[in-house]
C-alpha cells in the first residue's frame, strides 16, 4: 500500500496463512474420523468372524475353505484396526506439522508487530512535529512594519517574543528534521523485515502446500494398499475354494460313516405252504396189545 502505515497486504498473506493451516486442521480431523470409522469397521468384521457360525457342520475340504475364509475376515479386520491406526499417526503427524509452522511463524509476527508500532508511533511523533513547525512560521501581522507601534517598549515585547519563535522554530524543525531522518530509518528497517517476513512466509506455504499434497498422497497410497491387501486375502480363499472338491468331500462322508463293506443279502422266499403238502405222510404207532 503506498499508505506508509498501512498493513492490508501484511493482514492478507496472515490470513491466508491462517487459512492454510485451517485447511491441515480439516484434513487431519478428515483422518481422525476415517481412523474411528476403520477401527469399528475393523472390529465388527473380527466380531462376526469369531461369533457368526458360518458351515460349522460341514467336512472335509469345504470346511477347510470355510476356515480359510473365516481367518482371512479376521485378517481383514485387522488390516483396518492397523490402517485405524496408521491413519492416527499420519493425523499427528499433520498435527505436529501444523503446530512448528505456527510456532515459526509466531516469532516473525511478534517482530513485525514491532515494527509496525514502532513504525506508526514514529510516523505520528513526525506528524505532530511538522505541524508544530507550521504553527511557528510568521502570521500576517507579524511582517508589518514594527515603526508604527505606539511605544518602544512594545517593540521590545514583540522582538523578544520573535526572537523566541524563531528559536522555538529552529528547534522544532531540528527535531522534525531528527524525526524525518528517523522515519527514514525505521521505514528501511520496517521494509527490510517486511521482505524477510514475506519470504519467510512464501517458503511456508510452499512447504505447507508440498506437505498437505504428499500427505493426501500417502493417504490415498495407504487405501489403495489395504484394497490390495485385502484383495490378496480374499484370493486366499478363492485359492482354497480351488482346492475344493465335492467328490472327495462325498467319498470323505462315505468313509467317515460307512457302516461295512458289503450289501445286506436279499430276502429268499421260503413256501412253507407247499412244502408241508408234499412231505410224505407220518406212520401211527401200532396199538399196544391190553393184557387181559
């Protein structure tokens, strides 16, 4: 601004500072929550691994595949309960980040600060001074001539009064010239932080904006990874599901319960009807002879 003390660009970049760092504050709160959501996600899937019966009757190479695949829920749930977790130390991470930025940047604003109260404060001292110095230059009624004045003593009063402005005068544009020579430095002064300052801030924000880029990077890295991870623990059970087969699970049943080796025998029919008709009949016993 060409208002020496004015701050309007110096407030603009603060506040897109302020910005910038409310924008790392969304994020890692963004990570926080995602965090929550993963851990009750992660812990609700090893909840139904561990309590759910899923096939619990089943034999052989299907329950081999059901117990691959009840293990690699568990393990999914634990890959989330970790990415919970990884995702709390990136948001710390952002946190810690956030936190020396601000701390940096508190040092460069208490010495602008300064600057700019010492800076205005210079500024008004030189203002009053100058306008000081105008109060003292000579009116209109004291150029006149002085041989007109009705007695010699107040000639005298007058000379002596003008001789005490212009040393008065002197004096106060000494000092405005002091002050001026003063503004001039603490102008150069102020400048020079001024610069340093926004440099410093510049090489903030390129740092916050590289730091919030590679931390969405990484973010989305760590989904991509726990989709892939996941990915190959559901091929684990695609593989066992290979390893699968319904006729050694039949022949498994069949041996596990059999009962012999052999048939029962078929039922023969026995006519017990005819074969007593065509048995040859059965002789009486001869009579006892009675002794008379």
């Amino acid at each position: 601004s060409t208002d020496l003390t004015s701050t309007v660009g110096y407030d603009s970049i603060i506040q897109h500072l302020n910005d910038g760092r409310k924008n790392c504050k969304e994020f890692e709160d963004f990570l926080k929550e995602r965090a929550i959501i993963e851990e009750k996600y992660g812990k609700e899937l090893i909840n139904l691994s561990k309590k759910k019966p899923c096939g619990q009757t089943e034999l052989n190479t299907l329950k081999r595949s059901l117990d691959v695949f009840k293990q690699q829920i568990d393990n999914v749930g634990q890959g989330h309960i970790q990415l919970a977790q990884t995702l709390r130390e990136e948001a710390k991470k952002m946190e810690d980040f956030r936190e020396k930025q601000k701390l940096h940047r508190k040092k460069i604003e208490l010495i602008m600060e300064a600057i700019h109260k010492n800076r205005n404060l210079q500024y008004k001292k030189t203002m009053e001074v100058k306008q000081m110095c105008c109060c003292f230059l000579p009116c209109g009624g004291c150029t006149q001539p002085l041989l007109h004045l009705p007695c010699l003593s107040r000639f005298w009063q007058l000379f002596l009064k003008l001789a005490q402005t212009k040393s008065a005068l002197e004096d106060s544009d000494r000092t405005y010239q002091q002050n001026v020579t003063t503004m001039g430095k603490i102008r150069e002064e102020w400048q020079s932080e001024h610069i340093k300052a926004c440099e410093f801030f510049e090489t903030q924000e390129c740092e916050r904006i590289s730091y919030f880029r590679n931390a969405l990077w990484l973010h989305v890295n760590q989904l991509s990874l726990g989709c892939v991870q996941n990915d190959e623990k559901y091929e684990e059970i695609r593989k066992s599901l290979e390893m699968c087969s319904i006729e050694k699970d039949v022949d498994f049943f069949v041996n596990l319960r059999k009962t012999g080796s052999l048939a029962p025998a078929p039922v023969v029919y026995e006519n017990y009807y005819n074969a007593q008709r065509n048995a040859t009949p059965v002789r009486s016993p001869a009579p006892v002879p009675i002794s008379r």
